[in-house]
C-alpha cells in the first residue's frame, strides 16, 4: 500500500474523529478505519464514555458487513488502549483481529497506555506505522493530550471584536459587533468544551445563559462563574438547572444551599491579590476530567488569565467595524516595551461574511503537546 494511500485513508479516519467531537469527553475523540485490498470494509468512533471506542466500533461494523479482518490494514487516529478502564483495552481487540498493519495518526501519552500499545502489537508481528497526520489528530484533543501531559485543561479565549480590536463601547454596548454567522459558529465551540467559563462581570452586565443554543448537541458543557466575593445574584439567568460551577473565595452556606437546590456547586479556591486563584482552578478542573476550557469573559478575566499564563489559544471573531475609544478585549498594567507583549503564533483563518475568524496559540505550548504524541517513525507529518 502506498503512503498516499496511508494519508487517504488517515484522513478517513480524522473523519470519523470529528464526528464525535461533541460526546466523547472526558475521552478523547478517535476515530478508526478499516481497510483491505484497498476498499473499506468497517469504521467507528469512540462513543460517549463507557461505550465502545473507535477500533471496537469498526470492527463490528466489519463483522456487521461480513468482512473477514485478518490481513487487513487499521487506521486509528490514536494508540490503541492497552489498559482496563470502562471498557476491555483496545489493543486487545486489534490482536484478535490479526490485521497485517496498524497505521496511528499520534501515540498517548496517558501513563498507562505511552507506547504499550504499540509494543503488544508490534510484539505479536503486525506492522505499526505512526506519525501520520499527527498535527491533525492532536488538533482534535488538546484538552486530553495537555491534561495528560501538563495536569490541566487546554484553554482557549473565544473574543469578538472590531477591526481595531474594540469589544464593547464605553456605555456597555457589544450587541452585536459580529454577525449572526459568527455568533453561531462560536457555539459550536462552546458545544466542543467541557466547560464554559465567564467571570461575574460578565454575569452582571449581561446576565447569560452561555449554554449551546444554535446546533444541536447530545451534551452542554458545564458552565463556570469566577465569583471572587460571591456576590453573583442568586437570580441570574445562568442558574437555570443546569449544572454550573461557581467559584469563589468565600463561604456563604445558606446561600451555597439555596445554589445548590438549582444545581450549583460553589467550590472555595486559594486566594491570590485578593481575587481566585486562576491556576488553582484549572489545576481542580483537571481532577474533574476537564479537557478543554472554553472562556467567554471580559477584559478583565481575560487579562488575569493572560497574566497568569494560562491562555493557551485565542478564538478571534473580528467584524469589519471601526469603535475607536472603546473597550479592549484585555486588561492587564502598560507595558514598557515590546518585548514584553504577549506573544501568540495564527494558525488559522477563515471567513464567515461579514466577519473573520482568526485562531492563534501559544506556539511553544503546542509545540510541547506535539512532540508528547509523535513517536519515531518512517512517516514525517504533513
């Protein structure tokens, strides 16, 4: 089989992953294809936890097709499992397959699985072939791989603003400075996060409900307030039964009680300068199985979380409007000079009419999330 083949049916496989993007945390998305005398004869992806995962689900739908897998080639975008969790390890379901190959998009970094896969299959005669498209299959599950590997979520910052980088005039208005398409395409982000996290300003202000409302989606993510004197109104829209973490630096118990009765867990973070611990509370989202932080915030979560270093990438909606003496997406002291800027790589743009969109992380970040997933191998990654 040739390697533009291998890349063909890889991207199959990536396929399968994105389809799943939505219901699989706090798995990660995978997904699996599989081949033989060039034609597909199953494909899968991880269900929601404690079904089936990718390779199983391919398999059967081999076996549901009537297809004899021994000889085959398996497409996986992640190490198989080779560990007992909620289901039986993955590898082992490959093993009684007997496929000739195994081609994997990145290998896992989880500590119980980190190449073991790849050794019990390679250790039984298949071939294993990793290291293809791996920057694609990462780009899937970085919560997964950064909870893996760093003890804490993937975070990024969705911002709307103007051209000139304005996201609210003075008196308060930002309704709406980006279009429809723009605001739609936002929740399908929030659809893919664990948690949307806002702070009490925004709850204040605005009083949202920042759940999933333009797709449809089998799951909301939970949503989080960073509430340092837990001030935020018992009334708020954002309270409306469904889950919702609040963070604070104070106790109130008849007012966590009364929280509670609407599905509220208020959760008492170390304090720093007077305000939450930022990092303390993405270190006890990672305890919660939180892979990925979707921020929806004003400037002045956003800057704190700038400040401390944890905003991984930015999710940059900008419409093509001119605010002038407005308010910035960022608070956080003057700087002195430019070597002291924040320093973000674009990895992406795209259009939604009128509006762009434009994506940047931190390039160092990722660049230490990639090298955590890419094993030796005979493919280079494109």
């Amino acid at each position: 089989m040739t390697a533009n083949n291998d890349f063909f049916w890889m991207e199959k496989a990536l396929a399968q992953a994105a389809s799943v993007l939505f219901i699989t945390t706090p798995n990660p998305r995978v997904g699996c294809v599989i081949v033989k005398d060039g034609l597909l004869i199953g494909q899968g992806a991880t269900q929601q936890a404690g079904g089936p995962h990718a390779e199983v689900c391919a398999i059967r739908d081999a076996q549901a097709r009537q297809h004899a897998l021994q000889g085959s080639t398996f497409y996986v975008t992640l190490e198989p499992c080779s560990h007992y969790g909620k289901t039986p390890p993955c590898v082992d379901a490959l093993l009684a397959a007997k496929p000739a190959r195994v081609v994997i998009a990145m290998t896992d970094p989880n500590p119980l699985v980190a190449g073991k896969g790849i050794r019990k299959l390679q250790a039984a005669g298949i071939e294993v072939v990793s290291n293809l498209l791996t920057e694609k299959a990462l780009a899937l599950n970085p919560g997964f791989i950064s909870r893996m590997t760093a003890g804490r979520p993937w975070v990024w910052s969705k911002l709307a603003c103007s051209l000139d980088g304005r996201m609210a005039l003075h008196n308060g208005l930002s309704q709406w400075i980006t279009s429809e398409a723009a605001r739609a395409d936002g929740h399908h982000w929030r659809a893919r996060s664990c948690v949307v996290l806002t702070g009490l300003g925004t709850v204040l202000h605005d009083d949202p409900l920042m759940n999933v409302r333009s797709l449809p989606t089998p799951r909301q993510p939970i949503r989080a307030v960073i509430d340092s004197r837990f001030v935020v109104p018992e009334s708020a829209r954002i309270f409306n039964g469904d889950p919702v973490w609040v963070f604070t630096t104070q106790r109130n118990e008849g007012k966590e009680a009364r929280l509670q009765s609407k599905n509220v867990k208020v959760i008492v973070m170390p304090e720093k300068n007077g305000h939450v611990k930022l990092e303390a509370v993405l270190d006890w989202m990672a305890t919660q199985q939180i892979n990925e932080v979707h921020v929806e915030a004003g400037p002045g979560l956003n800057g704190a979380l700038l400040q401390e270093g944890l905003l991984d990438e930015l999710l940059v909606y900008m419409a093509p409007k001119i605010l002038g003496d407005a308010r910035g997406l960022f608070n956080f002291p003057m700087l002195e000079n430019l070597q002291q800027a924040y320093q973000f790589a674009f990895f992406e743009t795209q259009t939604l009419a009128p509006d762009l969109r434009l994506r940047a992380h931190m390039q160092q970040r990722w660049a230490s999330l990639l090298a955590s997933v890419t094993h030796q191998s005979n493919y280079q990654d494109h």
